[in-house]
C-alpha cells in the first residue's frame, strides 16, 4: 500500500474549540498570542504543552514566563501544565478512546484550545454520542465543525509552520519477530500511531491495509469495507525510543511506520522547530542500543509529497 491510499481513508475532518480555564489560557487571552501545542496522555492524566518557536518575536511577553514556568530551548519555548479541569479532562479522555481517530495537531488561540483531527465514517456515531453529551455541559465546547476531509497531505501544507519527516530504518533480522512488524512486512500495510508515548507499555495503532489482516493476532476490524483495523503493539525498540522522547518532554505529530522483506520503517513528522532535537533523541536510542549498525536514516528533509520520503527510501533500495 502507498501513502497516497492512506491520503483519504479517514474521511472525516473534525474541530473543536473548547474553553480551558488554567493559567497559560488566561495570559495568552490577556496578551493574545497563539501557538501551536500538543496534548500527552500519561494514563488518567493529561498535560498540555504549548510550544513557542524562536522564529516569531516574544519580547512583549517574555515578563509572564516565569510566571508560566517556561522553559527555553535551542529552537523554541515551551510551557507544560497538567489539565486539571475535570469535566475537559474527561471529555478529553472520552474523545482519545474512540477508535479511528486521531488528533494530530492542536493549538492554543486565545483563552481556546482547538483541536483538529481526522477520523473514519464508521467513528463518526460513537464522536457524534460523545459531543451530545458535552454540548450542554456549560463551558467547555464553544465551536464544533465536522466535514469531509481534504485528505491527510493537503492538511499538512495548509498548518501554519513547516514540517519535516525524518524515516529511520531497523533490521527485520533483528526486530522481524514482532507481531506488528510481521504483519506489516507480509500484508504491505501501513501503521499510524495514536499516541507519542506508551499507555501500560504499549502504544495504539491504526493499521491501512489493501488485504484482509483477521488472520494476524489481535488485530481489531474497525472498518470491513476499507480493510481498517486498530490493534496494540510493545516492541522493545519502540518504548525505548518514547521513555527518551517522555523525559525530554518531545513529541511528533504523525507516525507511521511500514515494511518490506529486510528492513521496517518508521516515519516520524512533527514541525521543523523541533525536528532535529528529535533526530538527536533518536541518535541516542541508537547509542543506547550498543549496535551502531542497526539504526539507518533513510531520510530527513520536508514533507513535499503524499509519500512522506517513501519514495525517496523506495529509490535508495533499489
């Protein structure tokens, strides 16, 4: 299966501008700036992260930074706080356990978090139940849009900062014994991952597929017609790399990973402010792991086309 299959099967694009009473959101609606964030599950808990790139000039609200607890990195500035408002938390919580959907990428305008995210056809009923249930809840939802989606890629360029995809390779010699690997390498399918870190030691997937996968252990059919499917997958190499990553408070927005007979793929895309600060992460897994030959970068450079530097590793390989 290419990328350009994947473009389309979550058919539904979603947001949602929900109100979050906490301190970053009272200094950004007092000073009116925006910024791009992310949310990180850590089991029951949520924390948002809001990240604010050295490109833009943040003179005029440096004086609340130490008041919001920022910290300075190479590229940018970022500020973590717990969600600690319950009835967001569990709408939060709700919305990420609904299968077939994901939640890419998010920002903070004003006193609003606005979330923005895909999701399959079949998704829609248990998304549809779920903001029946919030919308009269006073104060949290304060916009929802839902409408086709103009497909995964095309919203990547449209985001307001630029982003990279970095692809690494690993040997199927040494991790082809993975369940999800198998499957991956045998079926052609595509792996994209729900979350950044893992929840009870495993992470959550969707799994794109051009063939029927009931035959592959514990693999969970969310969609007949489109061979869609979400299963869980632990492999050693992953968790290593998401501890690293947890420490560091990083995150990407989109993995997705894939294989063929000698090597499996993992292709991260996130912006380019925090894009090479992710590569060193991953550089340090693989000093971790004592097997400098094992790690290959395949690819480190823009998001420019459907393939995601897929074709770029497809022309190296041949």
């Amino acid at each position: 299966m290419e990328f350009s299959e994947v473009n389309l099967k979550l058919s539904k694009y979603f947001e949602l501008k929900i109100r979050l009473r906490s301190l970053p959101m009272a200094v950004s609606d007092s000073i009116g700036f925006n910024a791009p964030c992310a949310l990180v599950r850590d089991e029951d808990k949520i924390f948002l992260s809001v990240f604010l790139p050295k490109t833009y000039d943040y003179t005029k609200f440096t004086p609340f930074f130490p008041l919001l607890g920022v910290e300075e990195r190479e590229l940018y500035f970022m500020v973590k706080k717990k969600i600690s408002d319950e009835r967001v938390l569990s709408f939060l919580m709700k919305l990420d356990n609904i299968d077939g959907l994901a939640v890419p990428y998010m920002k903070i305008e004003g006193k609003y978090l606005i979330l923005t995210g895909y999701m399959l056809e079949s998704s829609t009923m248990a998304f549809s139940d779920l903001i029946s249930e919030y919308i009269s809840v006073n104060g949290i939802l304060a916009k929802i849009s839902i409408k086709p989606s103009m497909g995964i890629f095309d919203y990547m360029k449209s985001w307001c900062v630029n982003l990279k995809s970095i692809v690494i390779s690993l040997p199927m010699s040494i991790f082809g014994h993975y369940r999800l690997i198998t499957a991956l390498k045998d079926t052609g399918a595509i792996a994209q991952f729900i979350d950044n870190y893992s929840l009870e030691g495993q992470f959550r997937t969707i799994i794109y597929s051009d063939k029927n996968l009931e035959g592959f252990e514990n693999m969970l059919k969310i969609s007949e017609d489109e061979h869609i499917y979400t299963t869980k997958t632990d492999e050693d190499i992953l968790n290593l790399l998401a501890n690293k990553a947890m420490k560091k408070n990083i995150t990407w927005n989109f993995l997705f990973m894939y294989a063929d007979k000698n090597k499996f793929y993992m292709n991260f895309v996130l912006p380019d402010f925090r894009a090479r600060e992710y590569f060193n992460l991953i550089v340090d897994t693989e000093m971790d792991l004592k097997h400098l030959d094992w790690v290959t970068l395949e690819y480190f450079g823009d998001v420019v086309n459907s393939d995601l530097g897929r074709a770029v590793v497809k022309q190296a390989n041949q």
